[in-house]
C-alpha cells in the first residue's frame, strides 16, 4: 500500500479503556446469572493415585447442594490433539492439584462446605516427576493407555507404552558427517522449570445447559471457537447447539487458549436441572490447578568453520508435559521446527519429545515454547563464540538467516521475512555493544552486557482460518463483529483502525463487539500466536471492501455512472471529481430511497475473511515443509548490574528489537513490548513452580510465588520497532504479540557471563542461584 | 465468606479483656487482620470469635517523646502511621524502616506493630529492631497488666510467651540515654513486596560504645545477640565478630523461600551493610 | 448478623451482613459493584484495593463488618455524571489500560496517593502502586499516567477533554502521557 494512510499507523487510544477504568466492563468473574449455582472442587493431595473410593453421602444431604460429580460418573474425553484428559479424574489422579470431585450449590460457600465434607479414598501409586526420568524404561506411565488415545494422526506420534505424547523430529542435511568434519564443536545443557501466566484474572467459567441438548456458556478464553469446537467432539453435540460468549478477559497469556473449565461447569449444570453454574478459580488453583507453561531440559550442540559459520546444530528438547498434553504436543512441535534460532543451519536434527510427568500439566504460553528453546539456543550462541574467539554479535551476524538461506524446515528465507541482522544492529547501538560498562556503583557489584536474538511464526494448523462482518449503522457507522478476543492486547483498535482507513470513515465512527458471541461473531480460530491483527486484520480489509463494493453498485446506479467512478471518502460516496454531490454513507447504509420513495438496494453489511496458505504439514520424519505463514524476527541487548554478595541482579537498560513490517498502532505496540519484556524478566529472574519429593506444589500464591512489581522495572526500557514490510501483511505489518517476552532471559543468561564469567544454564537466575555459582566458583570480587 | 465466626467490637480494654477471659482459646484478637483473616480464610486457623480492637481508644496512641526517645506505639496503631510519623523517623530511623518494608501500602494501612510480633513469624520485620531497642509490649487482662520484654515474647514458631487472654495495648520502647543510631535490613526475592529471607537490625549508641544487633528469620524465633562492645574495635574486626556471633546463634533452614546455604551467605552481608548504617551515618536507614 | 452503615461513593448503605463476609464481598455481591475484582483473597495482588476513609486498603481482607460507620470509594464512585476524571483520563490516554483487570485497583491506590499527596516524586508513585500486580503492561504507562494526573496543568488539560464526554482524540494529535 503506497496511498498515505490516516488511521493506521496512529496511536489511537483504545475505546474500550473506559469501561475498564470505570469498572462498568464486565468480566466472566462478574457475571450473575438468575437461578445461579456455584461450584467448587475436591483436588488430589497426590501426585499419582489410584482412586479407591469417593464418598460424597455427607455431602448430598446438605441443603442448597444441586449437584455433585466424580470422574466415575462422567465417560467423556477431552482433547483435540491429544485426546489424554477427562473433566474430572477418572479411576486414577495424575497430578496433585487435580481436580476429582466437583459440586454446584446455591453459594459458594455452600460448595465449599460440601467439598470439606466429601472423603476420597487414594492409594498412592509411584510417580514420576522429572521428564527425563520418564524417559527411561521401567518408569512409572502417566498413561498407560496412551496407545489408545485418539490423537491428530499425521501430525502427532505419541509412543505407546511410554511417557512419550509426542516426538517431533526435523532432520536437514547430514548432521553427523557436519558435526564430525566440523572444526570447532560445542556441546550444552540447559534446562528452565514450569512457570504459570499469572493472568490477573482467573480462569472463570459459566455454563447452562439448556433444553434439546443445548448449551450456553459465558467463559474467560481466548478462543470462543475452539471452546465451542471441543465441546462438541467431547458431547457429540453439533456446533449450533453450543452457544459461547466471551466477555471481557483479564488477561490470558495463551493460559485461556483451549478448553478449560468449560466441560466442568457445562456437566455440572446438567446434573443441577440445566440450572447456570459458575466456577471460578481461586488463585491457587490457578497456580496449582489450571495449566502451566511446560519445562525444559535442553542438550545443544552446535559444530563450526573457524570462520564462524555454523556447519550443524543438533538439539534434544525434552518437555515437561506434566500428566496432560493436548496443548504441549503442539508446543513441542512447534518450538522443534523453529528449535535452531533464526540462524543458517546447513545441516539440523532436532528431537523434541513431549513427556508426561506427575506435575500440573502445561498448556499455551506467551511464546509457544521459543522462550525456553531460545534460552538454550541463545546461550548456546553466545558459548560458540567465545569459544571461536568471537563477538557474540558479529557470530551472530556471521549466520544470521538472510535472503536466499533456507530455514531448518527448508523455507527459503526472503527479503519479505524482515532484517534479524538490523535488529540485532539496533540493540547493539542502543546498549554501546563493544564499549564496556561504566564502573559498578559499589566494588561487589559486576557490570556485563548482553544480546539475544529471537524469532517466531504463528504456530498454527495449515488452514487456520478467520473472518469478519462489518455492518452499517443508519447512523452510516461500522459495527466490526470478529471472534477474536481482546484480552488486553488492544488488536480490537487496530481493527477499527483498518475499517476506519478502508471505508474512509473517521475512527470515532467505527465500532467493533466488546463480547464474542458464536452465535453472532464469525469464526477465529484462537486469539493465540500473534496472529490477530495480521489475520484478523486481512478479514477486516476484505469485509470493508465487501461493504464498499455494495456502497458503490448502489451510488453508482443512483449517480447513473459505472461502478469503477464512484469514489469513497469521507463517510460518502461521489462520482469521481464531483465530492459536491457525495452521498453520505448514511443514506446508503440501508439501502438508497428515491425522493419519490423508491428504494434500491438494502442493507449494508461485508463479510470478510482469511486462510492460511501455502502451508504445509511437516514432514514426520524430516519435519521439512513450510509451516509458517509469516516470521517475525527482533533481539534483546541487555545491561546489568550484579550484587555478588546477595546476587541480585538489576537491569540498567534492555533494548528490544522487533522488525513488525508496520506499527499499526505506536502505543499499542509498546505496551506489548513493555510488557512482554516484564514478563520475560519475570521468567529471567524470579518464576519458577517449586515442588516437594511428593510433586506437591510449594508455591501455588503470590506468597512464594513472585512476579514483577511496579518496583522491580528496568531502569530504562527501549522498544525499537522496525518497519521492513512484510508483503502479505495487512498494510506490511507482521504479528509481534508474543515476542517482546522471547530471548529476554538469554540476553540476560548472555550478560551474567558478561559480568561473572560464569555459564548459568538454569532459570530462574534469582539471586539465590546467583549466589550459589559464585560460590561454586569459588570466587569472591 | 472468609469462614464462620463471631464479630464483637469492645468499646475498652476492660470489656476487651473480659471477652477473651469468657471466650478463651476461641477467641482471636483482629486488629489489621492482614495475617488472622489470611489464615482463617486458609483454614490454618479457626476462631470461633474474633474481637476487633481497632475503635478502642487506648489502643490508637502514638506517643513519641523527641527528647527522650521514650515511644508508645498503640497496638491498633496501623504501619503507615508509624512509618510516616516525623519524630519517629528522626529519633528511630530504623523502626521506620522496618514498618515500610512490610508488604505493600495497602496492607500497611491495617497491620499493625504488634499484630506483626504477636504473629511470632521468625521473619516478622518489626521484631529485630524492638528488640535491639530494648522494647516490651504492655499487656493488659482481667487480672491486670504487665509489660513483656519483646526479648522474652517469641516462644517458638508462631507462639508467643503472652497468655490466653491477655491483650496487647501498646509497644514501649525505653527513653535514650544517649544518642543512638538505628538501622533495619531486609533480604528479599525481589525488590516489591516479599517475605524476608533474612532480616536483622541495629542500634549503635557510640557514646557508650555498645552494638546490639538482632537477626530474623534465620531461627525459630528472631534472635537478639548479645551487646557487643565497639571501644577500640576495627571496622573490620567488629564486622567479623558481629557475623561470628550470628553464625553462632543462628540455624537457618532451607524453605521455599531461600536455602539455608543462601542465607548463611547473605546474612553476613546484610550485617555488614547494617553496621555500616549506624556507624558511618548518624541517623541510619 | 449484624447491622451495619456506611458510605459507599457518597451514598449511605445499611445491610445485615454475616461477620464473615468480606468487604470485598459485600460491595461486589450486596451492592453488584463488580469494578472492584478479587486477584488472590489475600491482599497480595491490590486488584480489590478500595479507599476506606480515604486510605487504600485490600477488601478482601476487611470484613464488611469492620467497615461499618466508615466511608468506602470504589471505582465505581471515581467519576462524576459519567465524566471521568482527570485520574482515569489520564489511563485512557497513558495506554495504561490493557486487559483492564488490575485498572480499577491501580486507579484507587492512585486515587489515595493523590489524596494525600497531590504531587509526588516518581518514587512515591511507584510506592504507591507496587502493591497492585499488572500482568499485562509491564507498569511503564501506568506510572505514566499517574504522573500525569499529578500535573495541575495537564489535570486541566485532560479535564477539558474529559468535558468532551470523554470523546476520543481525532487521529494525529499530539498524545500526552506516552512514557519515554
């Protein structure tokens, strides 16, 4: 697009922030229903168990108890990829926290009490805890029916008997004959632990189940579609009988991506009379109970020309499923096939295995596995280089991807894939790479810099699809309806920000759904993997030029002139070179009457969508193919400063690249990078899921488990946003929702080598951890 | 609702005390709340009464004596109150420090001093620096009042040496004789608000020459060390004897929070920064 | 039970409430003033944060019954006539507002700074607000915003704007509070 753009571009703020500064939008938390129930959970102690019994008698007899329900009663599975999961444990607990029984009262404190009165009988059975453990044969199986489980056949290859849910493999090039003829080879471990989304709302879920096996829900996802979707291949009902709205959500973070309490309060309402019930999770359910984002222990071993060209990159990602995995078999999948970081990679084998422990189990995570490859692979990077002899950041450049390169799944790269080298260049700059720090404020603390690259491409199905409606208002206003959601990311105001610039309207002139409602929103697949705006951004384009193409067929008929005369602009319609005789889009927004009353025409509404294309499946064998529809590529450069004596590490400064193709919206893109770059320090410095030798988990509260606060800010943050279009991008632009929070805690692995002259290999890098290597090294300043 | 339980408002310390003699083990005195109604609502604790304390006026006093130090600290008297207080701050800089450092401004504004050291956590942040004031808690019951050291209060994890039924009106701390330099750490996770993995505090009278130094959260209880005299010691030596002396009283665990190996580390590093505090600056932190 | 009365955003309430309900569920539950959201239940995350009598404090650790004879502001009593505030304008503009969940307890504990300190230092805002937990912004624009509204020149301008209904500026004006 080469027209000088009016909305797009601009930082508009978005509308829906004054019903959230009012407290007038409404959450799932806040929703009443009449007649509601409120349900609550019994959850296993254990991590594995068998269930012996379930006694729920004192239970029943309570007054204001409508329903209660244990896994025995309900033979329904869930799962689309992987179908491993049922609503409520069934014969066997798998992790502790797991829910077991469930009960819909008049209060929720009537379903607490109930809960309290309810006695399971476990029989602890052995357990597994760490994934590398499950491996090996003889270990206990989280599933040992795995091979019986319905999975995405092609796509998925869980290995029956074992904890293997899935292995994904790209194979390029002959890594072992590279590997040995290379000259300089490196060979490294890393692993980081569990971690939770920390969304500030919970997960809260609200169903009815309405009569002719109808159903109605109101839940906090991301995915209105995909809950709908699952829920039929669970019951067996058709999709039109599942009715799913989606108010406003506080924060999901990919937490809230697939089917979570859905099925729970959906069973629960029809063992209570089709009366409406609502769960909503506590805190430490949500730590302790709702999905977490998988472990990973990574080995990494990289071969190299003394030049500085990478002949070979091997690497073993094990998952930490925990004992569910139909999220985290596509994670494993998709962090396998970006598994060697934006880089050259003549020749490549990745082994990613997806393994079930006894542990909560993980889901979708801001970053779709990257964050946790990237923390090895970057490292890994930096490593190399020192051993070449290197600059990190000139090895870098030395292989970075660049136009004519294939990628590891054998995708050519393009000059339309973005600049990784300029915003590598770009943080580099903007921390003085190659200067050293300035002297440390005190003689026990060290300075050290550090950079990481990133990459990621949407990780989704090869005919991922979205669309969008636009309809007129008599007011000639648009009404945007998407099924996409908004969940803080602000893509809603990007949209209307599209619609306004394409039906030439002013902003204040376009509106779009604060709810999804299947009944009414079209079809998204998930608001996950950073492909709203470019998705949803294409539909919006498409259905804005639906509505004009109606517009104009009318005007031109009520101007006598052909269709390709008449000119849109400003909210009217004209022949070409006559803006005096403009039809306002009012008086065509439902159709044109004639001063003698004819009407012609009707009303204005545009449909609009986008599918995936020219993607392929991988590979099963190789993993080549084309799986993704566009990349976005970006760098952290890092400063810090480190406390030797309490470890303590704080950020003087953290540049963040990220090449968008086109900043849509300027505020919106930096409160995606401000705040992904926080939760990356987040998993950089402080997150982590503890748990005791029984897979108990030690901090399931803000207790123990500590996220940033307002005081635990950088001293200075700086997005850098590069604009190289993307061709095939809704004005150039590429998604960059997740990728702020990806390779932040590698730069900031890279700069505590920087500082110390120590390879940390682990996260989180608290000050604790901190401390304990420096004592390992024996060193003292 | 955060359980089921009885709510009674006593308009004096008498009628105060005479419900807690009636209602014995059942009953929980509720000032800020901030710990009790977590654990009621954790199930961790299960009062059949709790008595709120906070409109009795005897409670609410905060009487600081710039001259003479002398200070009482009402027991419903709320965190921000103290820590805001202008003659406190120059007189007791330390205490001040302690009281801010406590959780976030919200919780700040309900708990209160003495609800922090009646929850008899080893980690409770107002503990070091009462006890290196010297500080005794006035308690008051249907059999009258007596003042208990802070020294002799903690017990045990979460117990205290006070009696049932006995209520906590005020925390005094004694006049100076002389003028003395305060100062409170805390070693946490992150800088917002945490738990402490290690605290500890100091007072330094250098007209006498005397040190007292208490350490949290490194022992079942917080550990007041004995005064240690600074006439014609090094920098360096009393450092070295101050860190000796802890490690010699001190037996941290290893917990969710730190390991007992990182706060053997860190410990001799706050104590460090803390002499530092009151020696190099008057006034502290 | 017990009887109680208070102030809530100017208007006086009596209830009949257990003593083990919480403020928190008093004012969401009773008085269906859903602004005020639960994070945790136990005062860690700020998003339940209320003024009572002027002081920012965690509802879900105040009993109702404890509120009783005091004033309580909610978020809901934060704008005027459906004007809002200079305070909440200021969000709007800062893009301090993501998902929005923690929004109506950040602005009471800025509320309640700005009560008892109408111009702080950077710090003091920053400490004011560290007890309230954000996911989602990464803080920037929020400390932004209150910085902003502490401003007796930029609270003017952004109450002109507010008299504009709360309108959203045209495309291409200058943007205030936008951070660094």
């Amino acid at each position: 697009m080469t027209r000088e753009l009016r909305v797009v571009g601009t930082s508009v703020p978005r509308d829906d922030a004054i019903g959230k500064v009012t407290g007038a939008a409404r959450y799932t938390h806040d929703l009443v229903l009449p007649g509601m129930l409120h349900a609550a959970l019994v959850t296993s102690p254990h991590a594995a168990a068998r269930i012996v019994r379930v006694d729920t008698t004192e239970a029943t007899r309570l007054p204001g108890v409508r329903a209660i329900l244990a896994g025995a009663d309900l033979d329904v599975r869930l799962g689309l990829y992987m179908q491993d999961k049922r609503i409520l444990a069934r014969d066997v607990v798998r992790y502790q926290g797991e829910p077991v029984v469930a009960v819909a009262a008049d209060t929720l404190d009537l379903a607490r009490d109930a809960c309290r009165r309810i006695h399971v009988e476990y029989e602890s059975t052995p357990a597994v805890f760490d994934p590398r453990d499950a491996m090996k044969s003889g270990a206990p199986l989280v599933h040992p029916d795995l091979g019986s489980y319905a999975h995405l056949d092609g796509v998925f290859f869980p290995r029956s008997r074992t904890n293997i849910a899935h292995h994904q493999k790209i194979r390029k090039g002959d890594f072992e004959a590279a590997l040995t003829s290379a000259e300089v080879t490196l060979e490294a471990r890393f692993d980081n632990p569990p971690v939770q989304h920390v969304p500030l709302e919970t997960h809260a879920a609200i169903a009815q189940a309405l009569p002719g096996d109808r159903v109605e829900m109101w839940t906090s996802s991301q995915s209105p579609y995909t809950v709908r979707h699952l829920m039929s291949v669970a019951f067996g009902l058709p999709h039109g009988a599942i009715r799913v709205h989606v108010p406003y959500v506080g924060g999901g973070f990919g937490g809230k991506a697939g089917l979570n309490l859905e099925p729970l309060v959906y069973v629960l309402s029809k063992a209570a009379g089709g009366r409406p019930v609502r769960f909503i999770a506590t805190r430490e359910q949500e730590f302790n109970t709702l999905p977490s984002r998988q472990g990973l222990y990574s080995t990494i071993e990289i071969g190299a020309t003394r030049a500085g060209k990478i002949a070979a990159l091997r690497a073993t990602y094990v998952w930490d499923a925990g004992a569910y995995a139909d999220y985290g078999v596509n994670v494993g999948r998709a962090a396998a096939y970006s598994g060697g970081g934006p880089y050259a990679i003549p020749n490549c084998w990745i082994d990613s295995f997806v393994v079930y422990t006894n542990k909560v189990f993980g889901t979708a995570y801001r970053g779709f596995g990257h964050l946790e490859v990237l923390w090895g692979v970057e490292r890994a990077m930096d490593q190399m280089a020192r051993k070449l002899g290197l600059d990190p950041a000139e090895f870098r450049r030395r292989n970075l991807l660049k136009p004519g390169d294939a990628t590891i799944t054998g995708e050519t790269f393009t000059p339309g894939h973005g600049k990784p080298a300029e915003c590598l260049d770009a943080v580099a700059k903007a921390i003085d790479w190659g200067t050293p720090s300035q002297q440390p404020t005190a003689p026990t603390k060290r300075r050290g810099k550090g950079i990481a690259m990133l990459h990621k491409a949407p990780a989704m199905p090869t005919s991922t699809s979205c669309s969008a409606i636009i309809k007129l208002d008599e007011d000639g206003a648009a009404d945007i309806l998407v099924s996409g959601v908004d969940y803080g990311q602000g893509t809603y105001t990007v949209l209307r920000q599209i619609a306004a610039e394409e039906l030439r309207l002013p902003i204040d002139a376009v509106h779009i759904n604060s709810d999804c409602d299947t009944a009414f929103t079209p079809y998204d697949w998930q608001t996950v993997a950073s492909r709203f705006s470019y998705m949803g951004g294409h539909a919006v384009i498409h259905a804005a030029a639906d509505c004009l193409r109606q517009i104009r067929a009318v005007a031109a008929q009520v101007f006598g002139v052909a269709v390709d005369k008449i000119v849109c602009e400003n909210a009217s319609a004209y022949p070409a070179g006559e803006p005096e005789r403009a039809i306002p889009y009012k008086n065509l927004a439902l159709g044109y009457t004639y001063p003698n009353g004819n009407a012609i025409g009707g009303p204005v509404i545009g449909h609009g969508r986008f599918i995936a294309h020219d993607l392929t499946h991988l590979d099963p064998d190789t993993g080549q193919g084309r799986p993704a529809q566009f990349w976005t590529y970006g760098a952290h450069g890092v400063e810090i400063e480190v406390d030797t004596e309490t470890g303590e590490i704080e950020i003087l400064r953290i540049a963040t690249a990220i090449d968008a193709g086109k900043v849509l919206n300027a505020g919106l893109a930096r409160g995606q990078v401000i705040g992904g770059v926080v939760q990356g320090i987040g998993s950089a410095l402080w997150e982590g899921y503890r748990f005791d030798k029984n897979g108990r988990l030690l901090n399931p509260s803000f207790v123990d488990y500590k996220i940033p606060t307002a005081k635990d800010l950088p001293r200075e943050m700086l997005p850098i946003l590069l604009e190289n279009p993307q061709p095939d991008g809704p004005y150039g632009a590429r998604g960059i929702a997740e990728h702020p929070m990806i390779s932040v805690p590698s730069a900031i692995g890279n700069a505590l080598y920087d500082a110390l002259g120590i390879e940390f290999t682990s996260l989180p890098l608290s000050p604790e951890h901190v401390v304990a290597r420096l004592a390992e090294k024996g060193s003292k300043p | 609702m955060l359980g089921r339980f009885e709510y009674v408002r006593p308009r004096s310390v008498d009628e105060a005390c005479r419900l807690l003699a009636d209602q014995g083990a059942g009953a929980e005195v509720l000032a800020g709340g901030t710990d009790l109604l977590v654990d009621v609502r954790n199930g961790v604790r299960s009062p059949s009464v709790l008595v709120d304390v906070k409109r009795m006026s005897e409670l609410q006093s905060l009487d600081v004596k710039p001259t003479h130090g002398e200070v009482a600290l009402g027991a419903a008297v709320p965190l921000n109150v103290i820590a805001e207080n202008r003659d406190l701050r120059r007189t007791y800089p330390g205490l001040c420090a302690a009281a801010l450092s406590i959780a976030t401004y919200q919780l700040r504004n309900r708990a209160t001093v003495a609800g922090n050291l009646c929850h008899a956590s080893p980690a409770a942040d107002m503990a070091p620096i009462l006890l290196v004031l010297g500080a005794s808690l006035i308690v008051r019951s249907t059999k009258g009042s007596r003042a208990v050291p802070v020294a002799k209060l903690f017990a045990g994890v979460k117990r205290t040496s006070l009696a049932p039924g006995e209520l906590v009106v005020d925390v005094r701390i004694p006049p100076l004789d002389g003028e003395l330099s305060t100062a409170f750490r805390k070693q946490q996770r992150i800088r917002g608000h945490d738990l402490a993995v290690v605290n500890a505090a100091a007072a330094y009278a250098p007209y006498r020459g005397v040190l007292r130094v208490a350490i949290g959260s490194c022992a079942p209880t917080p550990i007041l060390l004995d005064p240690i005299d600074t006439t014609g010691v090094s920098r360096s030596a009393l450092a070295d004897e101050v860190a000796r002396r802890a490690a010699a009283v001190t037996a941290p665990i290893d917990d969710v929070r730190a390991s007992s190996a990182y706060r053997r580390a860190v410990l001799p590093v706050l104590l460090c920064a803390l002499l530092a505090d009151v020696m190099d600056e008057r006034g502290g932190r | 039970m017990h009887d109680i009365e208070l102030r809530v955003n100017g208007h006086v309430e009596r209830a009949s409430v257990p003593a083990g309900m919480t403020l928190l569920e008093f004012l969401r539950d009773r008085l269906a003033l859903t602004g005020t959201k639960e994070g945790c239940g136990i005062g860690e995350c700020g998003a339940c944060t209320v003024l009572l009598d002027g002081k920012p404090v965690t509802a879900c650790l105040v009993l109702a019954v404890e509120a009783d004879g005091l004033d309580v502001h909610t978020i809901e009593g934060e704008a005027t006539d459906g004007e809002l505030s200079a305070l909440q304008r200021a969000f709007v503009d800062a893009g301090a507002v993501q998902c929005g969940f923690c929004t109506p307890g950040m602005i009471m504990s800025a509320r309640g700074l700005l009560l008892r300190n109408p111009h702080p230092s950077d710090e003091e805002i920053v400490e004011a607000i560290a007890g309230n937990l954000c996911r989602c912004t990464g803080y920037e624009a929020i400390l932004a915003a209150v910085r902003v509204a502490s401003r007796p020149s930029a609270a003017m301008l952004t109450g002109e704007v507010a008299k504009d209904g709360g309108r959203l500026r045209p495309p291409g004006s200058a943007r205030k509070g936008s951070g660094r």
